[in-house]
C-alpha cells in the first residue's frame, strides 16, 4: 500500500510540480512581454537619432570639388563662387581641383569613378553632361547612370553678337540676309560640338537658313575677328561681350535665355524676336558619384539652395551672366534629360560629329 500510496503521491507531486511551472511559467510572460516593450521602446527612441544624425550629415574633413575646367574660365568661376560660401555653411573647406582636358570629360569621368561618400563633388554643365554623349563616341562615363544630381547652379545665355558693318540690326533682319545670301554668313565658336556651336546650328535650323561655322580654340581671338569684321557673328558669353556692347565694337541683336539678361536688359530674346521657342544656355550644377547616401545627396542640396540665396553670391553669379536656379536634385535630373535630347537632335540634323 505504501509503494501504491507513494507511487501515487509521486505522480501526484509531478503532475503539481508541472502545474506549478506551467503556472510560473505563465506568471513570467508579463515580464517577458514587459521586458520586450522595453527594448522596442528603446530601439524606437534611438531610431530617430540615427535618422536625424544621417539627416544632419556634416562633413568631418575637406571635400574636393573637381572642376572639369580650366582655372579662370567661366564655369570655374561659377564653381568657386558657391563653392566658398558651401564651405562656411559646412564648417570645411570645399577645394577645387581643376582636372582639365577632353572638352571636360576627363574631370567628369575622374567625378564619376569616386568614392561615393559626400567627399568628393563635380562640376557638370551642359556639355558635359548633355552634349557629350550624343557627340563623343568614347566617352568615359554615363551621364545619368554614373552621377547623382546634387543643385542646379544657375544658367548663363550666350548674346547673339555680329560685326557692326553687318547691315542687320534685328534678329528678323539678319535671318532676312542670311535668306538672300545662302551660305555667305559665318559664325565663330570655341570650337565643334561647343554649346556656342550649338547655338548656332540651332539657330539656322528654326530659321530655315544656311550658315558657315567657323571653329576656334578659345572665345578670345573669335571675338577679336569678329569686331575686326573677319566674321561676321559669333554666340558669344555675356560677361566679356557686354563692354565691347558698350563702345559699339559690337551689335547685340539678342540673348539665347528664355528670359532677358540682367546684364543686358534692354537686349530681347531671340525667341522674342521672331524664333519663339529657341533656347540655348549654358546650365551649370554640382553633382556626386552615383551611390552617394541620399541623405548626404539632401544635406547637399539645402546648403546649396541656402548658398545660392546669399545676396553677395547671388550678386556675383549674375554678374558672371548667371541667372541662379536653385532647385531639387529632382529638377537638375529633369533638365539633363531634357536637353541631352536636344543637343542629340540639333547634332543628328546638323550632322555634327568627331
């Protein structure tokens, strides 16, 4: 009876001691649930300080602006004008490094192949990064593919310049002369397949005529020829054409922006002026190597909106004959897209190539 009594009082104090952990054992999901809303509610408080320490990215040494240019030039200038103030809004130096050659394509492709790591920046302009593919046939990086878009800069028209002895004192009449005389008119460039160029050919196109396009090495001596009547018209950067202006060693007959110019107010818009529609400008931005941190990207961009806003370098730019456009990167993509378009069918149609 005693083992009967015992075996029984064994299974008994099992079947209590298994109660009882069951019991215990559910006495402690309170603590374990307690003990997991606790670590939730620590992740969740420490989640939005990390979001907010990537949001307020700031840049803990130098960062390298390459400026696919040579020094002096104009997009170069535009480059370090923002390019100061960006640094003292980032509280570090913004350098430029001038990576010269391939009408811009070896900096741009020296941009493209970086670290993607907010350190490293580029200049990227029209014909860099709208020209270039539909005329290079080696090029060395994807417009689109290879770069993020961090602000668009501003754009800068060129003005429509001719000889003075050219009896064409509009844009209507000069397009009437070059009617009368086909191919008899010549303009100058920096060089083939520059925006300048392109300008030009854009121009004969929308207006039915027919030009000679004479290609220099630089907008100097083009500009020299042309007061010395040697051509007879040249697209030509505002900044160094408005003195000239000025003394009557030239004729602006109209600005290639959409707008009027600021330097130029009293000039009209070739498109004002009987080619609605035409629109040729030189827009300048920054961009970073594909693969940037879309929160550095957004950091980026509002210390540049921010930069562009300041009265003095707003005050510089336009001197530079750059109107700022501040901007989303969202906006600088729309405008690549936009003109590498077309600059490819104005290259196509005027039968442009290397």
């Amino acid at each position: 009876m005693v083992p009967a009594f015992a075996g029984t009082a064994q299974s008994g104090s099992t079947n209590a001691a298994s109660s009882s952990f069951r019991r215990n054992d559910r006495g402690n999901w309170p603590m374990r649930r307690t003990a997991r809303l606790l670590i939730s509610f620590a992740v969740a408080l420490t989640a939005p300080a990390q979001a907010f320490a990537q949001a307020d990215w700031r840049p803990e040494r130098p960062i390298r602006l390459i400026v696919p240019f040579s020094p002096g030039s104009s997009s170069d200038i535009v480059a370090r004008i923002v390019a100061q103030k960006l640094g003292e809004r980032l509280k570090q130096q913004v350098f430029v490094e001038n990576r010269v050659g391939a009408s811009g394509n070896l900096g741009s492709e020296a941009v493209a192949r970086a670290q993607p790591d907010g350190y490293t920046m580029g200049l990227a302009n029209a014909s860099t990064h709208a020209v270039a593919p539909s005329y290079s046939t080696n090029l060395g990086y994807d417009p689109l593919r290879d770069f993020a878009p961090v602000a668009m800069l501003g754009a800068s028209p060129f003005v429509l310049n001719v000889f003075p002895g050219l009896p064409a004192r509009s844009v209507g009449e000069l397009i009437a002369l070059a009617k009368a005389k086909p191919r008899t008119l010549t303009y100058a460039s920096a060089g083939p397949a520059t925006l300048a160029h392109l300008a030009g050919a854009l121009f004969a196109s929308m207006a039915h005529i027919e030009m000679v396009h004479v290609p220099y090495r630089g907008t100097g001596q083009a500009a020299i020829d042309l007061m010395d009547g040697r051509v007879d018209m040249q697209f030509g950067t505002i900044p160094p054409s408005v003195g000239n202006i000025r003394d009557g060693k030239l004729r602006a007959l109209g600005v290639t922006g959409a707008t009027r110019n600021n330097a130029l107010p009293d000039v009209p818009t070739i498109a004002e002026s009987g080619l609605p529609g035409y629109e040729a400008s030189l827009w300048q931005g920054y961009v970073v190597p594909a693969g940037t941190p879309q929160t550095i990207v957004a950091k980026l961009n509002r210390e540049v909106t921010a930069a562009l806003a300041d009265p003095a370098v707003r005050a510089a730019l336009i001197e530079q004959g750059v109107e700022p456009e501040p901007g989303p990167p969202e906006a600088m993509e729309q405008r690549m897209r936009a003109d590498a378009a077309k600059w490819h069918d104005v290259i196509v149609a005027a039968g442009i190539h290397e």
